[in-house]
C-alpha cells in the first residue's frame, strides 16, 4: 500500500465507530476519512466516494435500506450474536469480507488492507453457512476442480490479489482472471467471498 488508505464506517454506536478509528488509525497505514450512523446518511456524505475500503456493521439496522456493497471495497463486520447465515446477503450485496466484530486490532488492519489490494475473507462461521446455502449437505453437489483450479481456490481463500496468485502459480494475472471467472460458475458462487467460503467449507486451509 502506498499512502495512507481511506477507510470510511458506517453503524449507528458512536462508541463502535470510535473504537475502529482508533484501530485503524493506530500507525499511517489508515486514516478515516469520514463515518455515518446508516447507509442512507453515508450515501448523501461526499465523502463516501473518496474512500478507499468502506467498513459497515451487520447486518444494516434498516434491512429496507440494504446498500449496494458492489460500488466499493467493503469489509462487513458482523455484530455479536448475528446469525452467521446474514453474512450471505452481505456477500450476496457485494461485500469483498466478511467477519465478526470481535476481530483484533491487527486482524482488522489486515482484513482492510487485504480488500483494499483486492482480496477477501470471511469468517469460518460465516463460510459455513455460505456454502450450507449454496449446496446443502449432500456431497454429490460439489464439484470437481482441476488442480490449478484448486490451487487458486486457495489463494483466494487466503485473500491473495490476482497478482498474489499470479506470482504464486507461476500463471499470467490475465489466466488468474479466466481461472476465478471458472470457479464462480462451477461453485455457482456470486463473489470472491463465497469462493473462499466453499474452499474453507470443503476443509481447506486458508493459511497453507
């Protein structure tokens, strides 16, 4: 990273806001530029589009307003006692990661940096219910994936960028592109996010 990332939050506990800020801002690695108490606040804030990686609570206090996570690089952070299945519909809206806010300070700072470069995680309960959803319990679902494919399965589940898995596979970024488009139609999987939740899903170590 170059610079100082802009990370704008959203939730309505001043309290919660005011201890992420502190998080993130412990160091030059981030600053935050601007923060709201909804969704339908942050997006008449200016703000909101000068930021790099957006960090919200979930699930949204007002499920009618349910934003469109896709605009930017989003880390959603499931609040204590969310039913880990909510986490779906923040993949669903577009979020790049997915986690619970008891994160540390350092795994936070992480986790903003990795979707900021592109990347994404999502918390193994989260995973769970992800790839409960997307095929059941019945094993004869799961698709098979070429070594390669598994490889940058992986990768992915690490919360590596396409250059990252590039440079790990030996593949070009552009192959990396074909490969991931391919996972997400055989794994029938709408983000990066849920690939990374039915590799976790299926046993796979995110840190190998």
């Amino acid at each position: 990273m170059s610079g100082p990332v802009g990370v704008y939050l959203v939730d309505a506990r001043s309290i919660w806001r005011s201890g992420l800020r502190e998080a993130l801002e412990d160091g030059r690695s981030f600053v935050v530029v601007g923060e709201a108490s909804d969704h339908a606040a942050a997006a008449q804030d200016a703000r909101l589009a000068r930021c790099d990686v957006l960090v919200t609570s979930w699930p949204p206090i007002k499920w009618e307003e349910l934003p469109d996570l896709r605009r930017l690089p989003t880390l959603a952070l499931m609040r204590e006692g969310a039913e880990p299945g909510s986490g779906l519909r923040a993949l669903r809206a577009g979020a790049a990661a997915c986690l619970y806010d008891d994160v540390g300070a350092v795994d936070l700072r992480a986790a903003v940096g990795f979707v900021h470069e592109g990347g994404c995680l999502v918390d193994p309960r989260v995973a769970a219910a992800v790839s409960e959803q997307m095929h059941g319990n019945q094993a004869t679902t799961m698709p098979r994936l070429t070594e390669v494919e598994a490889k940058v399965a992986g990768c992915v589940a690490r919360g590596c960028t396409n250059r990252e898995i590039a440079m790990e596979t030996g593949l070009s970024e552009r192959t990396v592109v074909t490969i991931i488009s391919t996972l997400l139609q055989k794994l029938s999987a709408p983000t990066r996010s849920a690939v990374a939740a039915w590799w976790m899903r299926q046993g796979g170590d995110p840190r190998s």
